[in-house]
C-alpha cells in the first residue's frame, strides 16, 4: 500500500528558527504539493511541482519559504526564519500527472 | 474564477440518519469533481471522484452526482456511523487534466453521535 510519508510529524521551534520538512511522494508520481492547513485559513496551497520543476509557488511567502526537489524522491520546505504565525498543519500531497492526489500525515509545525 | 461552496459545518447527525452535505462549484470548462475525507490528526483521503456531468462517484456507502445543470456534487450516505466522524472537503480539479492542482472547498465537519 503505497504512501506519501513525511517527517517530522511534530516539530516544535522557537521563533526565528530554520524549519525544515521532508516529504517522499509515492514512487511514480511526477507532480507533488505542499500544503498549509490552519484553523481560520483553512487548506492553502503554497506550491507544487512536476518533475520536480516548481510549476506555482504563488501562494508561498516568498521571503521565508522555499520549496525544492532535490531528487524524485524527496521533496523539501523550508522555513527562514519561522515566526509564530506560521505555526499550522502542512501537508505534502502527490499524484501522477492528470490523476488524483494523495496526501501525506502532515507535519505539525509550533513556533513560540 | 473557478471555486467551490459547501455548506457551513458542523453537521450533527445520530447514527444510522441520513446525511447530505452539500456542494456546488463555479467552474469554466469541465472540471473533475472530488470529495476528500480527513479523520482527526491525518491527512486527506480521496473518498469519491466523478470526471464528467451525470457521473455518479460512491464509496464506502457514500455517493455524489455530478450535476452540471445544477453546478452541485453532493455528498450522501444513507446510514450514517460513529466512525465516519470526519472534516469533508468538496474539490474540482478545473484545468482540463493538465494538471492536478484541486480547488478545495473550506470543509464540513460531520459528528455522528452513537
């Protein structure tokens, strides 16, 4: 049963602090998400990929977050440096191309 | 542009009630319409999808309709359980299959009471 994995689960950080979170799409998949779910915004799309060339990063805070693939199996977001409000759920989602997506456990990110 | 409504939650239902959640879309073109499931402290599930107008997507006793005259992809379940306690998000994918990117609704909470 193939899965979209991430770590870490739970990451709780200071503020200022760089923030990192990893996510290994199903082996396959060419296109791969990243999410960010929070109470009051609901599910956010920050940026997505396919063959691992960023297609959108609109919806990213350019001058703290980046998004990269290093390879087809990992994907990677960073935070520099975190702040409070960025405290939320982010998700890393996957699929082939035209196909549905499938989504990872999530990462919960604190920042005090 | 192309975006999703669903009927504000929480919805509260007893076991074995029906449930309606509703879903309409504004899309240009034909889009592909979804039903995600999150259960507490997981990820979204892929629940039910239909990719053309009077499609019918079920799983796991669920059930949606694509209904382009109406613009709506309800969800329903006849029986509903304590288990399906979920946060339930409505999603088209409006871009003609050339890419994946979903627009997602802003989720229903459902609590189903034993």
């Amino acid at each position: 049963d193939a899965r979209v994995t991430q770590t870490p689960r739970h990451k709780v950080t200071e503020m200022g602090q760089e923030v990192t979170m990893r996510c290994q799409p199903i082996l396959g998949h060419n296109t791969v998400f990243w999410y960010r779910q929070t109470m009051m915004q609901g599910l956010e799309l920050l940026a997505y990929f396919r063959n691992r060339a960023p297609l959108d990063d609109s919806g990213m805070p350019k001058d703290r977050f980046s998004a990269e693939m290093p390879d087809a199996t990992l994907a990677t977001l960073k935070i520099q440096p975190s702040e409070p409000r960025d405290s939320a759920v982010y998700f890393c989602a996957s699929a082939r191309t035209g196909v549905e997506q499938y989504f990872g456990p999530g990462t919960r990110l604190t920042v005090t | 542009g192309n975006s999703v409504t669903q009927m504000e939650g929480p919805v509260t239902l007893s076991e074995e009630a029906f449930l309606t959640i509703n879903c309409t879309y504004t899309a240009t073109g034909y889009p592909s319409l979804f039903w995600y499931v999150q259960y507490p402290g997981e990820g979204l599930q892929l629940l039910l999808k239909a990719t053309k107008a009077d499609d019918k997507g079920s799983n796991k006793g669920f059930e949606a309709t694509y209904r382009k005259e109406t613009t709506s992809f309800h969800l329903e379940k006849g029986s509903v359980q304590v288990s399906d306690s979920a946060v339930y998000f409505c999603a088209l994918n409006g871009y003609g299959g050339a890419t994946n990117k979903l627009i997602f609704g802003t989720g229903t909470l459902l609590a189903v009471q034993p």
